[in-house]
C-alpha cells in the first residue's frame, strides 16, 4: 500500500507492467490491465485515473528491479544516457577457419549483426545509433569470460589484435558495416595468418563503434565465439558443404 493511498499494486516482472486489483480512494474497484497495455490507460468507471498509476510506478522504480527479482542484478555497463544499448552477432561462424578463405556463417550463410536494448531484449530500429558504422576488428580470445556481459570501451580495446611485425594486415577485406534500423551483415573478410603465434591459439572477431561516432551514447561491443584461424594447407582437409561426389569418405 502506499501512504495516504487506499490502493494496493502489483508488478509483473517478467514484464515490467503494473497490474492492480484494490480499490482507489474514489471506492472504484480497479483490475489488471490487458497484455501490452500500461496502467495509465486503464478505464475505470468511464475516467481515465493518472494521478495514483504515476505515484505507484514512480514508487515501484525505485525499489529497482533487482529487489523486484530477489537477487543482485548482473554487471551491466549503462551509457551517459542510462541506456542499455549492446550489439550481438545472430549468426555463429563456421568453422574452422583458414587464412586466406573467406569469414562465412554456418553453411555459408551471411553474419548478420544487431543493436537491442539490453534492458528489453527489443531492436533499435531508430536513431542515429541504429544507423551508425562500425569497425570490424580482431580480438584476444581471453577477452571477456563467456557469462560475463558487461565491460567497457578500454577493456574491450585494450584485447584487440594486431598483425605480427613484417605481416600484412591481420584481417583483409571490409573492415567496416553500416547498420540500417538497427541490423548490419558483415562483408567479405580473410584472415592472412594463423592463429599459432598468439598465446592462447584462438582468435574472436569483434565489432565496434569507431572513435568520434555517436558521442555520449555507450554501445557496448559485440563479440564472436572463440576460433582458431588454421593454415590454408590444412584446407585440403576440411569437410565441403554441401558435399560432393568425387569428396573423399574419411
């Protein structure tokens, strides 16, 4: 109950919606509004009731969501503007990978990427955010533990990989993708070395707002699976899909 209120409140938090079922201090009996309807717009008696909704929403936010789920809330890094916004390969590589072919997804589909809020799992389909370009980049496989989901921007660059002295360039092709309402797929891109030389063997590719771009709004990265990057010679040995009939049967 909230003080000086005859109303009662419940929250869904699932959902995040408000549901009531007490009376307000007109004696109008309120009910749980319909899914995908706010609380605000419950009709009660023929009148629109504002005032007590807004004071039991504004009271339930500051009890957080983390007492509303009984349970400490995981790391999570906002922007300046309290925003959650992360970006997230939707499609898995396949794999292995060999220097000089091309970086595809699972039987040779196309990786795309999106930008969600990470406070509702939704897509971002508007703003200069869901059109902004980013770098494709190369990073340690140590990076971040797998159930991990925040960092930041330092942490994130401070893991990216550069090619060893006297090689070209690590990663070749279209380093950079343009999303268009919030979804972006990545160009053609070959590794041109291995992955023996670094400690741990195994690469990540990573995705990235690059410096100057959508200033005071903090988009974290996005990061692949761990893979290892084999000499082409080794290609002669990888299974083709889809397979062939003169394929060898190992």
């Amino acid at each position: 109950m909230l003080p000086g209120k005859d109303v009662a409140a419940l929250m869904n938090v699932k959902t995040r919606r408000l549901a009531c079922s007490s009376r307000n201090v007109n004696g109008c009996y309120c009910r749980g509004s319909k899914s995908g309807q706010s609380a605000e717009a419950l009709l009660i008696s023929g009148t629109l009731i504002f005032g007590e909704f807004e004071e039991v929403e504004r009271a339930l936010a500051k009890i957080g969501p983390a007492m509303l789920n009984g349970r400490s809330s995981p790391k999570r890094i906002e922007g300046p503007d309290g925003r959650n916004l992360q970006l997230h390969f939707r499609s898995r590589l396949s794999l292995p990978l060999f220097t000089g072919g091309k970086v595809e997804g699972k039987q040779g589909a196309a990786i795309h990427v999106v930008l969600v809020d990470g406070s509702t799992g939704q897509l971002v389909i508007s703003g200069p955010e869901a059109s902004v370009k980013l770098d494709v980049v190369v990073l340690e496989v140590d990076f971040n533990n797998e159930d991990e989901e925040g960092w930041t921007q330092e942490e994130f660059e401070s893991h990216v990989v550069k090619e060893r002295e006297g090689k070209r360039p690590l990663l070749h092709g279209d380093l950079q993708l343009t999303l268009k309402d919030g979804v972006g797929t990545l160009g053609d891109l070959i590794f041109t070395d291995n992955s023996s030389w670094i400690r741990t063997r195994k690469f990540r590719l990573g995705l990235k707002v690059p410096s100057g771009f959508c200033e005071g709004i903090r988009i974290r990265e996005a990061k692949t699976e761990a893979f290892t990057v084999k000499d082409h010679r080794g290609e002669l040995y990888k299974k083709h899909y889809p397979p062939a009939l003169n394929d060898e049967v190992w």
